[in-house]
C-alpha cells in the first residue's frame, strides 16, 4: 500500500491547474487572432515572421488591451 504525501497531492493540483490555466490562455489567444481586422492580421503575421521566437502575442500591447477589456466586460 502505498501513501500520497501531501507534497505529491499540491504537485498533483499546481500541474491541473498549470494545464487548465495553458488551456484558458490557448482559448483568449485563439478569440483574439479571430476577432482581429484584417490590418491586425497582416501584422500579426509580419511580427511572427520577423521576429521569430522573440515574438509572444501574449506580451503585446493588443493583447493586453482587448484582455483588459474582456475582463472589465464580464459581470
């Protein structure tokens, strides 16, 4: 019989949480490229090309914006 520490039950929970946590932000991200202009769009994919890995959408000014905005629209 084996026992679970309470260690091993919080790494359990932190690594769920982790993962629904990188699953909600895969969805605000998804919901943002989606309701982008197609000005946005043809930025967004300038950025990605030239910036390569150095680029993250989440650290953009837009993204912020819009995340802000979402988060002040939800009672």
């Amino acid at each position: 019989m084996s026992t679970v520490t309470t260690s091993q039950t919080n790494n359990t929970n932190n690594t769920k949480n982790s993962v629904k946590e990188s699953e909600l932000e895969d969805l605000l991200t998804s919901e943002y490229i989606s309701q982008m202009n197609s000005k946005e769009r043809i930025a967004y994919q300038i950025a990605k090309e030239h910036l390569g890995t150095s680029f993250n959408l989440k650290k953009s000014i837009g993204y912020k914006e819009w995340l802000k905005n979402k988060e002040k629209s939800i009672p």
